[in-house]
C-alpha cells in the first residue's frame, strides 16, 4: 500500500494549530512511499532499525530529517552520528556517553531524547522516575558536551484502556515539567509521545511530537 494522502493532510491539519510535530514511521516501507510523502512537503522520518536508515539516508533526499525512534544498541551509534537528526530512545547513561563519543568524532552535536519507562510491559526500555530525577539534579549532564538533551519520549502501555494510556501520559508529562526546571535556557521543548492508536490522547495530555505510521502507510511487512 502507498501513502494514505487524505489521512496524512488530516493529522497534518490537526496537528498544526497545536505546535504539535509529526514524526512519519516509515520503517519496513520502500523508498516510493518515503519519496511520495516527501514530494507532499514532509521532511521528518523515523525509522527503527540502523541498517535500514542507513540505507535510506543513502539514497533519499538529503534534506530529510532523520529520527531514529528504535532500540538503539551502543555499537551501532557511529553508523547513524553523522547525519541522525534527532535520537529518541536513549535508555541509558551508557547510550549517552557513546552517543557523545560519536558526535565529538563527527565534529557535530545530536539531539538527544530521554526514554521513559511509563508502561505497564517489562519489555519497554528507559530510565524510571527516581533515575531520571537523579540524572537531572546530579548535573551530569553537562558531562556531556557534544550531545543536547531536547526533551523525553515515552512509550504507553499496549492497551486499549484510555484511562491507563491516560494516567501515563500524565506521568510522562509531569516528568517533563519538572526536568524542564533544569533547562532554563528553553532547549528542553520536546515531549515525544503518542502513536497512530493513541496521539490524539497524547496530545491532550502535553505532548509536542507524534510518531505515525501505519495511518500513513498502511499496516508494516516483516516478512523481508
């Protein structure tokens, strides 16, 4: 299935009043699909897997901006340092540290995104909430010179339980809030939480970003 153009000028025309951005989730879709969605005026792109953005970068329009939503390993960060605009998934110090490794060695700063961990699964990576104020009020981040820390992102439950996705996206929000204090420089702006089954709760609890795929592009093949 190609681009669903209608649903995408839709979520583009609910979205825009409200400052919220839209992150279009192309990972598994072939370059025709990111290509045709480009050619309606969008640039922003996530992808999971760091073979598959490689590859992607390599070939599409150089202007396109780059998120790697995934579960990032830290051996694999130099592949995507040079030109990722924007990580979503950092789970760890660790992550950090490798990721500011990588963009010293590519001369350049990476805006970062900090996991949260706000859902009902265990499979669901990030830092908790002790963690995540611990990190903030330690000054570490500073530790970090080549990396700039945007804001969180954050992962509800796989549920169709609105007043669960709604009580963690409130926590989420109420995380972002309080971590903002530390920022008082503005940076700190991103709230990246909410996906095609539940963005628009999403953003009636705080958030700024929004990752969509298969409104888009129709349900994914991991048959590849």
């Amino acid at each position: 299935m190609s681009i669903n153009k209608e649903i995408y000028f839709q979520i583009k025309e609910q979205l825009e009043p409200q400052s919220v951005e839209l992150i279009a989730v192309s990972k598994t879709k072939p370059n025709e699909d990111l290509q045709a969605l480009y050619d309606l005026g969008h640039r922003a792109f996530g992808e999971n897997y760091v073979q598959e953005l490689v590859d992607k970068e390599a070939s599409l329009p150089k202007d396109i901006q780059w998120h790697f939503i995934g579960h990032l390993q830290s051996n694999k960060v130099k592949y995507i340092a040079p030109f990722v605009h924007l990580i979503h998934g950092v789970d760890s110090e660790k992550l950090l540290q490798e990721i500011n490794k990588q963009a010293i060695k590519c001369n350049r700063v990476i805006d970062c995104l900090l996991q949260v961990h706000i859902a009902t699964e265990e499979t669901k990576f990030g830092f908790d909430g002790p963690a995540l104020h611990d990190f903030f009020v330690s000054g570490r981040v500073a530790d970090y010179s080549n990396v700039r820390i945007r804001g969180l992102m954050g992962m509800a439950s796989f549920s169709d339980d609105q007043q669960l996705l709604s009580q963690e996206f409130t926590t989420l929000k109420s995380y972002f809030d309080n971590a903002k204090q530390a920022f008082p420089n503005g940076q700190f702006d991103i709230l990246s939480m909410g996906m095609s089954s539940d963005y628009a709760l999403a953003i009636s609890k705080g958030s700024t970003m929004v990752r969509i795929g298969s409104l888009l592009f129709g349900a994914r093949n991991y048959t590849k």
